[in-house]
C-alpha cells in the first residue's frame, strides 16, 4: 500500500498509451507530466510537483496528472513527524487522492494511498474505511487486509499490556491474565476486534500463501487471543499454533532469501 518512487514511476508505462491525445493544451500536459516524473527521478520533488500542478492546471480531466502531483505529495509525507509542514503535505495528497476518485471512483491507487495515509496518521477507523473500501473494488488486495489485521492487533496490544501492568503481570510472563474479572471484560471488548483481524489476515494469506508479513501478524494476533482464554489449555492452544506462524515466517523469509540470491547470481552468471 505503500505510495514511493518504485510506484509512481511505474506509471509512466501507461502515460505511453496518452501521449499520443490531439490538442495544444493537452500536449502541453502530457508534457509537463513528462517532465515532473523526471524531476520525481531525479529526487527534485518541489520541481516535480509544479510540473504535474502545470499539468492539471492544462488539462483538469486528464487523471494521470493528478494522480501524479497526489503521489508527489505523499512521497514527500514523512510518517510520524508531527510538524506544521508535515501535516499540510498529507492534506494536499488526500485533497489531490479525491479529486482523482472524483474522476475515477474505482481509482485503487488512490484509495488505496488514502488508506495508507491514514494508516500512517494512526487515524484507525478511517483507516479501516478505506481499506474496507479498496477490498470492496479489489477482492484480492492483500495489503489492505493485510492492513485490517495490523489495525486489529494495535488496538488491542496496547489495553492488554495496561491491564497486565495493573496487574502486576510482566510482558514475559504466561498467560492467560490472571484476573478473571479484568481478563473477561478484556475478552468482551477485544476479542471480536482481534477474531476480525485474524479473519483478515487468513484472507490476505488466501491471497498470497507466502506473505510472511501476515503471517508474522497471526502469531501476534494468536497471542493476543491467547492471553484472554479462560483456562491454561486453550491459552496453550493459541500459543502452540503462534510459534508454528513464527516458524512458518521465519522459513518463508529464508526462502525468499535463498531465491532472490539465486537469481542475482543467475544474473551474474549470464552476465
């Protein structure tokens, strides 16, 4: 979900098939758009973003320029960082990400790095919309699932481990919490968020039976789940099958490791 300079760049391939528009003022656009991906190359953002600015200024309805001058905005975005400038960069990508979806509804690049800029903000339930929203125009959108359960996981995480603390309990020490009256009223509250997030997560597994992010969410999420159970054998339970999804992670990224290092040598080789 990710908006960087690997994605927007990809896009010039399909710039190819609009170049070719009759028009002076529709040149010109096309023109501008040219250069601000060149300039976005070249890491000369304030460059890049009045050229795709020019370009949409040229030409209102033509949705690449903006969807360029939005991802320009949100490459510049810097998670986390609180200050005035910083702020106003993601409200101009979200402002320039609408007026795309206004063009074109079903944009799910642009839904999808409205989602991402929430994320980021750790504006949760907007988040979630949005990310709902992308799997409702993309089934098959594993980060936006994907996303869904690392939500999940980060809203019940924190009140868990305050409740432990309250309780005396350390981060290392077994569960389930020891209170029951605390531990059933952690379960009503969080145990319906952390379920849907394990749903999500197996969805984007669905998607993709090597995604070991997820995989590395289900054994956080398992163990979530694990410390609200009401007896040590289901606490073990979702525990035993935690460390199977770390041990799954753990082989995947070794084969992916092994693959990526075999190719590059397969170049060399060619080479």
């Amino acid at each position: 979900m990710k908006m960087n300079r690997t994605a927007i760049v990809g896009l010039v391939a399909s710039m190819a098939l609009l170049v070719s528009a009759t028009g002076c003022t529709k040149l010109q656009a096309r023109d501008h758009v040219n250069k601000g991906v060149q300039a976005f190359k070249s890491a000369k953002y304030a460059e890049a973003v009045e050229h795709f600015k020019s370009a949409s200024d040229l030409d209102p309805t033509f949705p690449y320029a903006r969807l360029y001058l939005a991802s320009a905005y949100m490459s510049q975005y810097i998670p986390g960082a609180e200050s005035p400038e910083n702020v106003e960069m993601a409200k101009s990508a979200y402002n320039e990400f609408q007026k795309v979806l206004e063009m074109d509804p079903q944009s799910k690049l642009a839904i999808a790095s409205i989602a991402t800029l929430y994320f980021h903000q750790k504006k949760w339930d907007e988040s979630e919309k949005w990310n709902q929203k992308l799997i409702s125009v993309d089934s098959q959108a594993k980060e936006a699932y994907y996303t869904l359960g690392v939500i999940a996981w980060t809203r019940s995480f924190s009140k868990r481990m305050e409740a432990r603390a309250k309780l005396g309990m350390k981060p290392e020490d077994p569960g389930p919490v020891k209170d029951k009256k605390i531990r059933e009223g952690l379960a009503t509250d969080l145990l319906p968020t952390i379920n849907t997030g394990i749903d999500h997560l197996k969805k984007a597994l669905a998607v993709d039976a090597r995604y070991d992010d997820a995989m590395a969410y289900m054994n956080l999420l398992l163990r979530e789940r694990s410390d609200l159970q009401d007896t040590k054998e289901a606490y073990k339970a979702d525990q035993d099958e935690a460390d199977k999804w770390v041990q799954n992670t753990l082989e995947t990224k070794k084969q992916k490791q092994q693959e990526a290092a075999s190719k590059q040598q397969q170049g060399i080789v060619k080479e």
